[in-house]
C-alpha cells in the first residue's frame, strides 16, 4: 500500500472545487454559525436533525455540508459567550471568562474579532495538519484485521465512556448500556431476531437516526423548556466594522499562543470522546502557564480568549482523523458525520482512503477551505450576532421538536421512528440528568454490531490468540490508558479553572461535558 | 446540607431501574434462542451488570463532597410533560389530519402554552415553518409525508 500521489490529492481538490459540491460549503458555515450562536443549542444536534436529508444529497455534499457547519459552529459558539456570558456549546466556557469581562468594558466587538482571528489560524493549522498526516494513519489503519478493529471499538467505546460521564462507572455504564441495547436485532450467526418485543420495526435493532435525534436534539427541549427566554437583553450592539476588525488584527500579535493552543486541539480532538470542551480548558491552562501576565487571565485577558478559540477550531481537524481512518468518531459531531457517510453507503475506516481515495482528499480539503472562508463569513454573522441569540425559547422549542419528528419520520417513513424519538429523548434527558454519558451510550450503540461481529470473526480465524497481535495489544493498552487519561486532564483542567487573583477559588461544573 | 452528609437523591435509581427492566425483558424475549444466538448479549449482560453493581452501590453508599446540582423541575412539570405528550399526540394524528395541518396546529398550541400570546405571529410563525417543511419535503424531496386528501387537493 502506498501514499496517494499528487494526482490524487489534486483530484480530491478538484472535486472538492466543482460547483455542485463547493456551493454547501458556505451554506454550510451559515448554518453552522448560526446553530453555534444558538445556545443551548449545538453542531451535533443540527447535523443529527439534517441527518436524513443527506440520504438526498450524496456521501460528498452531505459531507462538505457537515464539515463546513461542524467548523463554523465551534467558532459561532463563542458568539453567545462573549456577548452573554453564555457558552454556545460546553468547549465554550474557558471563552466566557475573558470575553464577557470584555463586554463588560463596553469591548464586546473586540472580542468578537479576537475570537474571529483565533478561530480562523486555529483551525487552519488544524486542517492543514489532518490533510498531511491522516492518510498516512489510513495507510497503517490499513493493518488492520477483525481483532485490531474489535480492539479500536473497545479503545473508543472506552474512552469516550470514561471521559464523558460525570464519574468514571456511569460513563462506563453508559458504554454498556449502549452496547446492550445494540444487542437487540437480528444476529449475523443464526439469524435469530433478537428481543424486537413484537415490532417488526425493530428486527434490524434500533435504527440510528430516531436515535440519534432523540438522544441530541429532543432531549435538550427538556432543559429548553424549562428557560423562560435566550432574549439578549442588555447586550451591547454592535456598531460597523471596525473594533472587529481590530481584534481580528490583534489576534495575530499572538502566534506562539495560537500555534500552540491549534495543536492542542488537534491532539486532543485526535483521542476519540475526549472533544473540544476539554481541549479548551487545557489550552487555557497551558496558556496561562506561558504567559507572561498570568496574573491577568479570568479578567478579559486577549491570550486567555485567543488559546480557547483557537484550541476550539483546531479540535476538529484532530477528531475527523480518527474518524476517517479507523472509523471511530472523535466527538458527538463526527459522530453524525460518520453516520451520514454510512447511510450514504461509504464506510469511514481502515480501507477508506483506498477505496474512496479523492472523495477522502476531497473532504480533508473542505476541511481547510471550511476554514479560510471562516474569516470573511464570521467578520459578518458576529456583526449580526445578536439578533439570532434572541429567538425565544417558546417559538424554538416546538420548532427543534418538530424538526426532530420529521427527520425521524424521513429516515424509514415509519410513523413508529417518530414515537422512538420521544422514548429516546426522555432517555437522553435522564442519562444527562444523572451524570451519564449520552455520546457514551451512542457510540456503543453504533459500534455494538462492529464489536460483535469482528469478536466473533477473530475468535474463528486464530482464536484467543487474534488478540495478542502488536497491533491489537498496542490499543489494548491505549484502552487501559484512557482508563487513567481522565485523572490527569482534569488535574490539567483545575489549573486551568483556577484562579491566580483568587487563590481560594474552585473549580466549577462549568466545564463538565 | 453540610459538607460530607450523604443526600439521597431517588431519581438516581431511574437509569439502573430502566437497565434493569431492559435485561429482564431482553433476556425473556429471548429464553428460546440457542446458545450461538445470545452468546455476545450475555457477555454484554455480564459487563453492564457489574457497573451496575458499582453505580448502584455508589449511588447508596457513596457520600458526595458537594451537593447534587440537578436543577429541580417541579415548577415546569407542566411544561416538561408537554413535551412528551404533545409530540405523541402530533404522531398519532397526523396519518388522518396529514402533515401540513397537523404541523400547523402542533406548533400554533404550543407556541400559545409556552407564552406566545399574539395568535397572528403564532400563526405566521408556523406557518413559515410549515411551508418551509412541505416545500422541501414533499415538493422537492418526493417524501411520502401523510397528506390529507380533500377530493382532488392533498395538503
């Protein structure tokens, strides 16, 4: 196997460049800004909503689509937490302590433009590092047989339990949940239906997409619901051009901050369910660490807001290479991508970037234009901003609702998938509630069959042995590091949430994914 | 509260009652399987038992440093009921109303439930929204949304 020559990666380009492809681009980043300033309100619960209509676009602009919003709505949820001290999704937070103070110094549009610049060369540096190094993990991926692909499910089943619930045993409970409910179905052995509980809607288990939107999107309408209003009151306007524009300029004064806080966010992003939210509270930390006016930070500090948003852009060039490459999501958002590729009938894992060679190229290279495009297209929405945080809540809940009902419907025409909404939304909301991990349980929902199926294969093919490959062990003891990897980060984290002006402060919940 | 005493908190138990319930109704539905056929199901059965166990014995012996921070609902029961009952409502009538008017009439009530008090944006609102959906569902995307048939017209 070898590396893609040039032809092909110019041919990924030019794919990517052809009209019918490269016009989601930008509408993609104006859905993505928009459902980023929406608080409350994510990425991955828009693209889990538009999920079914990809099936009518095609693998490569249901993809582009997706990248572009995916970008565009991690630099959009800075908006809302600059201007009302909001986080527009959780990897936000770190952004609220310098930006909002910024507001409060009648410097709101600054910051906007700060947050603008920092998100653009983050992400850049992000896209440009995923476009060289991930098809050089797809060829290693390439290795892989039923027990190192059984192992990668374990590894990424693991880490995303064991970092994304509030404790340890209810993220690892939230994997085995989600495995238990990936049982139910027809098995591939004997082809036995295994508890459909008399549906026949269920013999080919629990279909993805209700899933999907009951679990992001209908169960936020809990929480939603129960807020009286997102109206801006009180939030400066922003008037023309200029101080954003100014902050966009500021911003590049700080390119050690940006570089380095770009790469922690690719290397964070990169450890599947580890995600952004994490990503920025080390940045923050280490950007406080190298500064020289530590002391300043948590009072509207230009380096504190630069290394979140910057480490913000550049988490989803790291978590879009494991998940081209072996298949395993490396947050919620490229969790929904890699479903839209799949029932587009193109499998992200170890043979896609020999199968799918330019669409592979193709994507990583949205994944930058995604982000120069960023620039201009932010400069504009953050001017614009806070008109849309100020949409109600009692005319967006029975819209989110509606939306969700009919995606689900859209998927199977199955009037039974829009009741499987609700059921998992209520679910949703109650493993939230609690402390459990929703993208835990998910993944192991999807990659449940995946497990089953090449445990069962490497078991036939060399027994127990299968298992003791260098590849298989290698991940096998990844899994068992990531086991421990949530103590160190949040050791990381504390010094990032600690204040130095206020030496009895404590961490808050803020951060918690 | 003080610091270090334990609070009991019963909707803690709803998870583990739910994936308790789900075993047992799994492993009833498939009592008549061979061994081949469930073989995976009990190794995961196994697995999600023992965190069980651990989440349920945290749960009852484990004394929490800072109090649960689980916003109370009991004011917005109301609306958070809403939530659940309005959307299964919306699903079981829609294959006799069809989805145009049944899309119209679920969002114009529960813009009114949940504060909208002028009935003209309520309408305007959802209709947008409506027409929005039918345009590029039905129209454009070929979806076989229900419709109701009123002789020669089908909203």
């Amino acid at each position: 196997m070898e590396v893609a020559t040039i032809d092909v990666i110019l041919s990924g380009l030019l794919l990517l460049l052809r009209p019918e492809h490269l016009m989601w681009l930008p509408l993609g980043m104006l859905a993505g800004l928009l459902v980023g300033s929406l608080p409350g309100f994510n990425d991955t619960n828009f693209l889990a909503m538009v999920l079914p209509f990809t099936v009518y676009l095609g693998p490569m602009n249901a993809v582009v689509f997706m990248m572009a919003c995916f970008c565009a709505s991690q630099a959009a949820g800075s908006i809302p937490a600059i201007l009302l001290n909001i986080p527009g999704t959780p990897s936000n937070a770190p952004t609220c302590l310098e930006g909002f103070k910024m507001t409060r110094r009648g410097k709101a549009a600054y910051g906007l433009g700060l947050s603008v610049g920092a998100s653009t060369v983050g992400g850049v540096l992000s896209a440009v590092i995923a476009l060289v190094i991930t098809p050089v993990v797809g060829v290693y991926a390439l290795n892989f047989g039923p027990a190192e692909l059984f192992m990668m499910a374990l590894f990424g089943m693991t880490a995303v339990g064991s970092l994304t619930g509030k404790s340890l045993s209810k993220g690892l409970f939230s994997s085995a949940l989600g495995l238990f409910v990936a049982c139910v179905g027809t098995e591939f052995q004997e082809g036995y239906t295994r508890a459909s509980f008399g549906f026949f809607e269920l013999y080919e288990g629990f279909p993805l997409i209700p899933v999907l939107l009951g679990l992001f999107g209908f169960s936020e309408l809990f929480t939603l619901v129960t807020e009286k209003s997102l109206v801006a009151e009180g939030v400066e306007k922003i008037r023309g051009y200029g101080p954003i524009l100014q902050g966009v300029k500021a911003s590049f004064r700080y390119k050690a901050n940006m570089i380095r806080s770009g790469l922690i966010g690719i290397l964070v992003g990169m450890i599947p369910g580890t995600g952004a939210a994490i990503a920025t509270w080390v940045s923050y930390g280490q950007a406080k660490q190298w500064s020289r006016t530590p002391e300043k930070f948590g009072t509207g500090h230009e380096e504190g807001l630069i290394a979140a948003d910057a480490c913000n852009n550049g988490v989803p060039g790291g978590a879009l290479i494991p998940t081209v490459t072996l298949g395993i999501p490396g947050s919620g958002t490229t969790l929904v991508i890699m479903a839209a590729l799949m029932i587009n009938g193109v499998t992200p894992g170890p043979s896609f970037f020999g199968e799918h060679a330019v669409e592979a190229y193709a994507i990583l290279f949205s994944l930058v234009v995604a982000n120069i495009f960023l620039l201009p297209i932010g400069i504009i929405v953050a001017r614009l901003a806070s008109n849309v945080t100020a949409v109600p809540n009692k005319y967006l809940v029975p819209i989110i609702a509606l939306f969700c009902l009919v995606g689900a419907f859209a998927w199977r025409q199955l009037t039974f998938d829009m009741y499987l909404v609700v059921l998992f939304g209520i679910l949703g909301a109650l493993l939230n509630r609690y402390g459990y991990s929703v993208p835990a349980f998910l993944l192991a929902l999807l990659l449940g069959p995946l497990a089953e199926t090449n445990f069962f294969w490497a078991v036939e093919i060399g027994g127990i042995n299968s298992f003791m490959r260098p590849i298989a062990l290698v991940i096998f003891c990844a899994t068992i590091g990531v086991l421990v990897l949530p103590a160190m980060l949040q050791t990381m984290v504390v010094k990032g949430k600690t204040n130095p002006n206020d030496p009895g402060s404590e961490p808050t919940d803020s951060g918690q994914i | 509260m003080q610091k270090g005493q334990k609070r009991f908190n019963p909707g803690e138990a709803i998870i583990p009652t739910i994936t308790l319930a789900f075993g047992v109704a799994y492993f009833l539905q498939t009592r008549d399987a061979s061994l081949v056929a469930v073989k995976w199901p009990y190794i995961i059965a196994a697995l999600t038992a023992v965190l069980w166990l651990v989440v349920v014995a945290k749960f009852l012996f484990d004394t929490p440093n800072h109090p649960a921070k689980t916003k109370p609902i009991d004011s917005d029961k109301g609306k958070v009921l809403l939530i659940i009952i309005a959307p299964v409502i919306y699903v079981a009538t829609m294959p006799y109303i069809g989805f145009g008017i049944g899309s119209l009439l679920f969002m114009t009530v529960l813009f009114r439930i949940l504060g909208g008090r002028s009935l003209l944006k309520n309408l305007a609102v959802a209709f947008s929204i409506t027409s929005f959906l039918y345009i590029t569902m039905i129209l454009l995307m070929k979806m076989p949304l229900p419709r109701l048939v009123l002789g020669p017209i089908q909203i």
